[in-house]
C-alpha cells in the first residue's frame, strides 16, 4: 500500500490531507483507551463536514484503539480544513481519543525512510 514501511502510523494520531484535483483526500488516525463510540463520534463529526468516508481500518490490541480512515472532500478551503480539525479535535477531548490534523507533505517528509 502508499504507507507500507512508514514508521510511527501505529502511534500516531494524525488526519493527513493529500489534495487530488477537486477533491481533497483525508486520512484520520485515532489513538486512545477503546470505549463504546469511537467510530460513531469521528464519523459523525466528519459527515457534519461534508467528508465522506471511503474505507476505515481499525483495530484493539490490549484495550488500545487505532483506526485509519480514508476520506475524502469536495472542498479545497482551509477555513473547511480549520474547521474539521477542530471539531476532531472536539471530539477527540469528549471521548478520551488523539484525533489531530496535519498535511500530507509535512507528515511524510517527517516519516520518510532513507
């Protein structure tokens, strides 16, 4: 896949953007204790932006919850952009989960091998 060999995907909690033509694609990563609602709140928070979610990765071990979820949206604004981080972040706070923003370019370059 894009992200075989990338350190760090595991641990972190990071929404990526990688910009397409119209559509800006999102990649949210969520960490934290598992609880009931994880999924739920992230992807109601995303569909209340108008991001639309195409596959979603998740998995528990030891009672830790990590999910990776493809997205994408049909706006470029960073206003938009602003404002999905910080309702996930919101929403990170209420259920007790690491849920952050960061572009693609500066993710990659900082977990880039070689």
């Amino acid at each position: 896949t894009r992200f075989r060999g990338v350190t760090g995907v595991q641990t972190c909690a990071l929404p990526i953007l990688l910009r397409k033509g119209d559509v800006m694609k999102l990649v949210v990563t969520v960490v934290g204790v598992d609880r009931v609602g994880i999924i739920a709140g992230v992807s109601t928070v995303l569909a209340n932006h108008g991001v639309n979610i195409m596959s979603i990765n998740q998995t528990i071990l030891d009672g830790v919850f990590n999910m990776i979820m493809m997205c994408e949206t049909k706006s470029e604004d960073m206003k938009n952009l602003t404002s999905i981080q910080e309702a996930l972040n919101a929403q990170g706070k209420e259920l007790g989960v690491e849920i952050r923003a960061q572009h693609a370019d500066i993710f990659l370059s900082m977990h880039r091998v070689g």
